[in-house]
C-alpha cells in the first residue's frame, strides 16, 4: 500500500528525515530537495536516498515513518512558498514484533455495573520496552501500534506504602484527590503492599533456567545479555538452592543438571559455552524444563522455571492459545514459571505475557544490563518467591458518593463478578514485597437507575435504589490463595470519605503523573481538559515538583522530557 506526504516548503529546500529500523536499532536519513518551478513536474533522484531502503509496505494510519522512497514530486506555488507531494513505501515501526492491541476501559455506572472485578497484575515488561522505544528515538505518536499496559507503567515504581503488621499478609493504603486531565473527577488510588521476607526466612529455590538459544536469539541485546543478566542472579544464590539449565533451538538439551547455588564458576561456565543457533521449539524446552523442576521439587521451595527468550516459537506448539493450554496444565505441578523477555525486531510481547499469566508467574523485559539487576536481584524477592497466588480484586462502589468510575489499566485482566469467589479463575501472582497500584478515576453526580441485586451500599428489592447511609467511597475485597493451596482466603478493606485530600502526598503525584504519560502515549479519549501534549509536559511538570532523590524517577523524568522534544514528522495521511 502506498500513502503520501504533504509538506509545505517555507524556504527554497526541504529536509525530511525518516526513522528506520526499530527500537535502538533506528537510524535517521536525510535528504534535501530543491524546488522547481510552478508548472514542473519532475522526478528526483537525490544522492542521499541510497541510504533509505525502499522496503515491501504494511501499511497503517499511525506510526512512525520508517522509510521515503521519492517517485514524483510536484511543485505548486503558493503564496508562503511551496508544496512537495511525495509518494513513498511505508511499514510499521514495530514491524516483526508482536503486541496486543488494549482498548481502554470507559466508565460504568455504579448502579448498574457497582461491582469492578480484575486480576493483580505486578509485570512490568511494559514499562522497560517503552524505554527502549524512547531511547530510539520515538515520539508521543509513535506508540499506537505498541500496547502499553498502563498499570505496568505504574508498578514499575517504588511508593511509600506501609508495611503489614505482623501476622497480615497485606497492607493497604488509600487516597482520594483531584484529577488532573479532568477537574470534574476526581481519582482514588489504593495500594497493596505484600510482606517482606527477611533473608534467614527464604525458601530454598530449586531454579530452572530454560533458556531459548534459537537463532533467532544471536545479537548483542539477546543472547549476550542474557548470559550477564543470569550471573548477577546465580551471585546471590546459596548452597541450599540448586540450578538447573535447559536449552532449547531445533533441539532440546540439559546443560546443567541440579548443581547447589554457590558453585557460581560452574554455573556460569555452563551459561558462557551458549551459543545461537537453529529454529524455536519452545514446546520442547518447556516440557523438558518442567521435567527437570518435577524431578529436583523441593517440598516448601521455592520452585521456579525462568525463562528467557525473545518469544520467537516457530516449531511444535508455538500460538499464545496453545502455549496458553500447555503451561495452564503444567502449572498444576507447584512449578512456577516467570518469563524474561529479550531483544528487538521480532520479539513478541504478546507470548511473554500469555505464558507469564498461565504459568503462576511474572513477565519482565530486559532492555539493559541495569534493569536485570532491578528484576533479578534488587527485586528478588518479589520476582522470586511467591507469597500470594491468583490474586484478585473486587472494588464496591458506593453510589452515594460515586456515580461513575473508570479502572485506569489491568484491560487485559478484567474478570467477571462471579469470577472473583471462583477458585478455578485465575489471578495474579505476588512476591514478597510486591506493590500493586490501582487507580480509578471517579463522576460524582449521583445516579438514580434501578439494579436488580443486593449489595453493600444499596438494596434494589423491584424498587427503586435505596442507598444505605455509610460513609464510604468503596471497599475493596482482596482473593488470594496461599501458594501450596487451592482455596481462597478473602479480606475486606474499606475506604472512608475522610480519605480525600485536596493536598495529594508525592506517591499520588507519581503514580497519576505516570499514568496521565501512559494515556498520552496511548492516545486515550478520557484526557478532557488537555491535548496529548499539554499531558505530556503536565506530568512532567509534576514530576519536577518532586525533587526525587531517586534514580528511577528521576530517568522517568529524562524519558518523558526524550518523548516531548522527540522530532515527530507532521503529516497528513490520505489514501
């Protein structure tokens, strides 16, 4: 398919610059033309088009410009200069990776719908790929054919929640203040804080690294960091876990079979004779790995299968619904499976996650050596030992107090209301120490329609709605099962009016300055008072305010700042 450019000429020569390649691996061409008169038409062969591929088009109406082919360009006069029509070949700037397209959530209204039922989600794959993607050099309007989980973009942070007491598996805080891309709403965070293990109180780990050694896998940002991302995990492991090492490629293969943790020269010997070859038969490797983990289980353990790949399956079972079937059924062993993703260019986002979510585990993306020390050894806890499994969440609104809501992110999690009290849906995984941030932005405006059950804040017996007299936003019931368990526990925590506040503490300035970026990436329909860009430079404005002594945020910032002075071509796209 080919589309066209129309660009006004405000001088006697034009540069356009196009972006190829995709994420890190962009490279910029520039060409210059020089006007002909009013009524020439003439076709252009500049010197520097060379540089630009002339690639096969798939073509969509957003993105970024990957590639100018000039054929014809027509010269028209105008008062202010001139117009250049150029024809050219166009392809998705994330051409050969794979990712879920999300459709954001809209409000419901409490009376009819009082019930907002979802999984916990704490991956943050999200968030690191985006980094890659700015670091590239994309801008605000690049994003739209990438699917930004927003509330991964949120987790990714650290906030200042309270600990549980003693005895608690949970801690919850909340806050209620104004919203600040709509000033008739308002926004409530709750956040769900986990335990801490201590060191001398950490289960022994039986850990199988199956790691994808597929051709697919031999470049610098893969396989390579791959290697350097493990040994920074295996230096903090002891003598009581053991490590296993599957690979897989056109074959499958035991590299190292159940070594104690602190023979880390080993082990990392065993990681360094990898080498890329081959095609992906991931259904091989993931039976073989579970294999391993079955035979080596550790009653009590901790028992892991971490797999790294760029998601790349191309033989045997290799569809996220098949993947999705095998790991659900393996899953049933007490094995957990997390995922590591890798690379660029064919990595599928949409695999890391199906196998993630199905296997009891998390869903991490490795861009650099930096962000596998966060996950594998900052975090390690919370990557590694699970303290809470398919864990769900219910919030009940009060419709005296909120006439409307909107769950900002957890799309892809949305579970029905009877899902919540089924202890064969599944949830979300969470470690020792794990946060999970949950934003909801809220109407008002009381709202009178008849539902036809009864519940906390209201009673509908064929009447209309009688609301109850309680003081109340919302509560909010926790579902968890125990990792050796089958069967859910249930808490309940409830939100009091007196939690707003019109002077909203730092964690509630971050997480919405994160998640108001995260909606202008994703081009959401619900930012009413501000354009995508007054978004943008208003969480980093925000952002600024904090003075955070902290590197995350504070590379937050510099990535926000990277995406508002990114050069995005000004278009117009016609068929």
């Amino acid at each position: 398919m080919k589309k066209r450019i129309y660009g006004l000429l405000l001088a006697t020569t034009i540069s356009i610059t196009a972006l190829a390649g995709c994420g890190g691996l962009g490279k910029k061409v520039e060409f210059v033309e020089t006007p002909h008169t009013t009524t020439s038409t003439a076709q252009h062969h500049p010197a520097d088009m060379a540089e630009a591929p002339r690639v096969s088009s798939k073509a969509t109406e957003s993105g970024s410009l990957n590639s100018l082919w000039a054929t014809d360009a027509e010269c028209i006069a105008d008062s202010s200069g001139y117009y250049y029509d150029y024809e050219y070949e166009y392809t998705e700037p994330f051409a050969g990776e794979t990712y879920n397209l999300i459709s954001e959530s809209g409000f419901l209204s409490v009376a009819r719908s009082p019930l907002s039922t979802f999984g916990a989600d704490v991956d943050t794959a999200s968030y690191s790929n985006m980094r890659r993607f700015v670091k590239s050099g994309y801008g605000l309007y690049d994003f739209e054919n990438v699917a930004l989980r927003t509330e991964e973009l949120i987790n990714y942070f650290n906030y200042n929640y309270d600990a549980p007491r003693k005895g608690e598996k949970f801690s919850v805080v909340t806050s209620v203040s104004d919203c600040p891309w709509n000033k008739k709403n308002k926004l409530m965070i709750l956040g769900i804080n986990t335990k801490t293990l201590t060191e001398g109180k950490r289960p022994d780990s039986n850990i199988v690294f199956l790691i994808d050694v597929s051709g697919s896998m031999n470049s610098q940002d893969k396989l390579p960091l791959l290697k350097d991302s493990m040994k920074l995990l295996v230096e903090n492991l002891t003598k009581n876990d053991r490590v296993s090492i599957v690979t897989y490629a056109s074959g499958t293969g035991v590299v190292l079979d159940s070594v104690h943790g602190n023979e880390t020269k080993k082990i990392n010997k065993a990681f360094e004779s990898l080498k890329a070859s081959g095609s992906t038969n991931g259904e091989g490797g993931i039976e073989l790995a579970y294999e391993i983990a079955e035979k080596n289980f550790i009653e009590g353990g901790n028992n892991r299968i971490i797999l790294a790949t760029d998601g790349d399956f191309n033989v045997g079972k290799h569809r996220g619904d098949e993947l999705k079937e095998l790991i659900s059924e393996k899953k049933e062993s007490g094995v957990f499976l997390s995922i590591l993703g890798f690379g660029t260019g064919n990595y599928n986002d949409v695999t890391g996650e199906t196998l993630a979510d199905s296997g009891n585990g998390n869903y991490s993306y490795i861009d650099c050596l930096t962000e596998a020390k966060k996950v594998l050894v900052d975090e390690m806890s919370s990557t590694l030992y699970t303290v809470a499994k398919d864990t769900k969440f219910q919030v009940e609104f009060n419709p005296a107090l909120v006439s409307k809501y909107r769950l900002i992110g957890y799309e892809n999690r949305a579970l029905e209301a009877e899902d919540f009290t089924d202890d064969t849906k599944d949830g979300g995984e969470l470690g020792a120490g794990h946060q999970v941030t949950v934003i909801y932005e809220l109407e008002l405006e009381n709202d009178d329609t008849n539902i036809a059950y009864p519940l906390k804040y209201q009673d509908t017996p064929n009447k209309a709605t009688v609301v109850k007299s309680i003081d109340e936003w919302c509560t909010l019931s926790i579902a968890y099962k125990d990792p050796d368990k089958d069967e859910s526990k249930y808490l309940s925590f409830p939100v009091g009016r007196n939690n707003y506040t019109s002077a909203p503490s730092d964690d509630f300035i971050l997480a919405t300055s994160v998640a108001e970026y995260a909606m202008a990436l994703n081009g959401s329909d619900y930012l009413v008072d501000m354009t995508r860009e007054e978004a943008l430079n208003q969480a980093i404005k925000n952002v600024k305010k904090l003075n955070a002594d902290d590197e995350i945020i504070n590379e937050f910032l510099s990535l926000m700042e990277q995406v508002a002075s990114a050069d995005t071509p000004s278009v117009h796209w016609y068929d």
